[in-house]
C-alpha cells in the first residue's frame, strides 16, 4: 500500500504502519514526543490521537479515530465503497500530517481548531526571548529525575518562546491555547 513508505520518510513521526489488508494502524513514534512539548501533553492526557483525528477530518474530510487501547495508534478501517480516489486523499492527508509533525507546527496543526485564526492582533511577533529549548535529552544511566514548577508571567510571550510556530499565531489564539493546556 501507498502508506509503507511513511515511516521510512518521517522515521521520527511514524514508528510503523501495521496490520493487513486494508485494515491497518499508524502507531506514532515516541521520538515526535520526546521532541515537542505540545505533544508531550497531549499525549500524557491521552489526546494526542484525537488531535490528529480531527486535523485529517478538517483539512481532508477523513475519518479516522485512534484505537481505545492505544491513543497513540490510528485506526484505518476503510468502508467497502473505498475508491482509488479514496486512497490518494488519505495518503495525502497523512503524508501532509507527517510533514507537520516531523516540523513540530503545533500551531498549524491546530489552527482548525480556532476557526483558522481569524485574529490579527499581533502575529508574526517574535518572543523578545527564546525560543527555550523545549526537547528531552535522554538521560544517562546515573541521571537523576528532576522537576520544577514554571509561573507563566506573560502566558502569550511565554507560548511563542515554547514554540517558534507559534509566531504566526494571534494573541487571541495564543492566549486561548494556554488557557485550554493549563
């Protein structure tokens, strides 16, 4: 199937395609979380699926909802009147969520969800500081487990130093982001 080749192509998004026949699953790799804050909660919060779910439906009119057992998988389970036609936007529409993933857009994955962003207020605005580094390091065998607790001070400054993406947000959807994570 046309879909084999993504892990292969986005190796840090796409842990493996599996099943058979047309029934298949797309597990994400732990590496796209290791990578991006953003993911990182959903993901924690068991949504992450259900964000990529709902892009593909948005942008491309697919169906796919990630498996109850496994938030991290999506589930393929194509009607009988699947058509070739059919095929090609699912590709594409996985092939374009691969590629947004791969450049940790969280923003532009998720703009669907605030109408598109029809604000003006403010985009394109750089953080005076940041970005700040947002990846985890994997630790070495005598590493010890720290945590700190962050005050967002100026939550709309504080998003973009978290995500370049997020230069291209408004301040209005900016600010509602950290609202909805917090």
């Amino acid at each position: 199937m046309q879909l084999t080749p993504l892990p292969k192509r986005y190796p840090a998004v796409i842990e493996e395609i599996r099943g058979k026949g047309l029934m298949m699953g797309i597990k994400f790799s732990g590496e796209m979380i290791r990578r991006n804050l953003f993911f990182r909660v959903l993901y924690d919060k068991k949504a992450l699926g259900y964000l990529f779910s709902s892009y593909l439906l948005s942008q491309y009119n697919l169906r796919i909802l990630p498996s109850i057992s496994a938030p991290d998988v999506l589930r393929i389970e194509p009607s009988v009147g699947l058509t070739s036609q059919d095929i090609e936007k699912l590709c594409e529409g996985l092939e374009k969520l691969a590629q947004i993933i791969d450049r940790g857009q969280f923003y532009q994955l998720t703009k669907h969800l605030m109408k598109g962003d029809p604000y003006i207020d403010n985009k394109g605005k750089e953080p005076e500081y940041g970005p700040l580094p947002t990846e985890i390091e994997i630790a070495d065998g005598q590493s010890k487990k720290v945590a700190f607790i962050a005050h967002f001070a100026y939550p709309v400054e504080e998003i973009r130093m978290l995500s370049k993406d997020f230069t291209h947000a408004s301040d209005t959807v900016s600010g509602s982001y950290f609202q909805n994570l917090s």
